[in-house]
C-alpha cells in the first residue's frame, strides 16, 4: 500500500519568510510533506514571488473585491479546497477569518502567532511583552478556532528579552526560531500523534499543557 506524502496549503499576506521555511524544511528533508498551493489575499504580496521561484504554484484571492468577510472566507475555503490539503498552515497571514472559513478546518488549521499565547493575542506583541516588563517572550503554534489568536497551542519557544531590545530588535531574534518551531509543530500534527478534542489537545494520548509543548531549538 502506498501512502500519499501530506499535502500542505500556505496562505499568507507578506513576505513569507515562515512560508519560505516550509520550503526549505521539505527541500531538507525534515518535513515529509509537499506544497499544494501559496495563496495569499494580497496581490504584491512578497513571499508569492519567492514561492513561484521554488516551483510551487500561487493563487490570489483579493479580500478587498469581496463584500464581506463571510462572503471572502467561503471563496478561500473553496480555493483551499481546490488543493486538497491535508493541513493548512497560516503563515503571516493577515486576515481575521470567520467560521465559514475556521469550522471547514477545523483539527487542520494551524497559525503561528510572535508571543506566548494567551499573552497578547493581536497586534504589536514583541512591543506589549518589553513594555509590560516580561523577562520572556516567543512564539506559539496553535490550532485556529474562531477566536482570534485563541485556538489550542501545539508548541511554544520562549526568547529572553534584553534590557536593551526594542520591538524590533525582538522580532528579529525571535524570526529565525518561528522558523524552526512552524515546521516541527507542522510535522508533529502530520505524525497523527496529536489529538484535539473537546478543544483539548493531547500528544499520545496524554494531555498537553495548556501552552503546548515547550520546545528548544
Ligand atoms: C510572523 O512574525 C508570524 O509570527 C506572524 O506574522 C509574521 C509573518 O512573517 N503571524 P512572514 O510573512 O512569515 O515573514
């Protein structure tokens, strides 16, 4: 019997670079997967250039020529859909989106947000994190549910914050480890040993802590 190696769909809004290391984690060999499609919701988005160049092919769905969200989230599912993924990974991309989009992945739909989630879900977190004067900050992979930035984490890194960093500073020092956690949180969803239910995840059978796994590079 032969298994179909797992189809992965990237959606994005910029320039990709957690989108790039899918890429390169697949070239390497550490992610046994393939990319069906990037799609992205902005036209000029940056990474759909660095995608097409690694062979892989691109759509756009425009949000700005869709009358609302819902009316957006179900041309997005349809053009996911096209693809047949068996994980959808959101990879910088900018949208908030709805049920109509959420509830048809739900259990294959993972996002990577830049802090240790519950902290700080939304915008400008490496600059909530140093001015509320945490010693810590990082990244968390986590399972999409119609909560914005709410879904089950599957794995966190954590970064210690200088005395000197600025938000970008932070940022800068935290990318390089996104890029690293996204495919491995990728591959363990991939290995079937992660179970959500009820909205709780377990690894194995067991419970996962409430922030994931606490992974090290
Ligand atoms: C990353 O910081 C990611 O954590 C957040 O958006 C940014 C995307 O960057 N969700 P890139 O487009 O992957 O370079």
């Amino acid at each position: 019997m032969t298994t179909r190696v797992p189809r992965l769909v990237l959606l994005i809004s910029g320039r990709g670079s957690n989108m790039e290391a899918f890429i390169r984690a697949i070239e390497g060999g550490t992610l046994q997967a393939t990319i069906g499609a990037v799609i992205s919701n902005e036209p000029d988005a940056a990474g759909l250039e660095i995608a097409e160049q690694a062979g892989i092919q691109t759509r756009v769905v425009p949000h700005r020529e869709y009358g609302n969200r819902e009316v957006f989230d179900a041309a997005l599912a349809t053009e996911v859909l096209a693809h047949d993924p068996d994980l959808v990974i959101l990879a910088g991309f900018m949208r908030i989106l709805t049920p109509v989009f959420v509830d048809r992945f739900a259990g294959k739909l993972l996002n990577i947000h830049p802090s240790l989630l519950p902290k700080y879900p939304g915008l400008h977190t490496h600059q909530r994190a140093i001015d509320a004067g945490d010693s810590e900050a990082g990244a968390t992979v986590h399972y999409v549910t119609s909560e914005l930035d709410g879904g089950p984490p599957v794995m966190q890194v954590r970064l210690t914050i200088r005395p000197e960093d600025s938000a970008e500073s932070l940022a800068a020092r935290l990318l390089p480890l996104e890029h690293q956690l996204y495919p491995a949180a990728a591959a363990l969803h991939l290995s079937g040993r992660l179970h959500l239910s009820n909205g709780l995840l377990e690894l194995d059978g067991e419970p996962l802590p409430a922030t994931g796994i606490d992974w090290r590079p």
